[in-house]
C-alpha cells in the first residue's frame, strides 16, 4: 500500500552534514535505500523537511524505511495511509453512508 512518508530534520546533526559536504551522500545513501516513488525536500513548521512516497507491503516494513532517517540524521518520522481516487470510489462511501445515517 502507498504511504506518505514526512520527515523532519532537527538542525543538528544535519547543520554539521551540510558543512562537512556529507549530507547529500547521507540523503543519497537513505533514498537508494527506500526507493520513493517520489521525493520532494520542504520546510516544515520551520525546519527542514522531506516528503516521500513509499510502498509499503507489510508493517514491518516500516522500520526500514524510518531508521535510516533515524540513526543518519534523527528526524522524526511520520506515515501516512494514501488512497488513489479509485481506492476511494472502491472505498464503498455509499454503503458507509446509509449504514451510518
């Protein structure tokens, strides 16, 4: 299943990464890793931030894809469930509403 990955970088370690020219092959290394479907890289509530899109088969597939973002950089880490619009029509929103009504 899709997920949404966003991570937020604390300053630290990564001001350090950025001024020993590390970061981008610490970044590097994390994305060859988890292999996105697509990643974008944004401020988030002030810091640096990092959106990703991940597939994930299992739950245990989870702590593969936040370690690396964990031990190389200790961002937080949060996932999300996605939906494409047709997981919604297929979500049966109809039947929902007339059970729940």
């Amino acid at each position: 299943m899709k997920m949404l990955l966003t991570v937020e970088f604390p300053l630290e370690p990564f001001n350090t990464l950025v001024r020993t020219g590390k970061v981008g092959d610490v970044i590097a290394r994390i994305l060859e890793a988890i292999k996105p479907q697509a990643a974008y890289f944004t401020e988030q509530d002030g810091k640096r931030g990092g959106i990703f899109i991940v597939d994930v088969q299992e739950s245990s597939d989870i702590p593969a894809l936040a370690e690396p973002f964990f031990l190389n950089l200790q961002a937080d880490c949060r996932f999300r469930i996605l939906m494409s619009p047709e997981d919604l029509q297929m979500a049966g929103l109809e039947e929902l509403g007339k059970q729940w009504a």
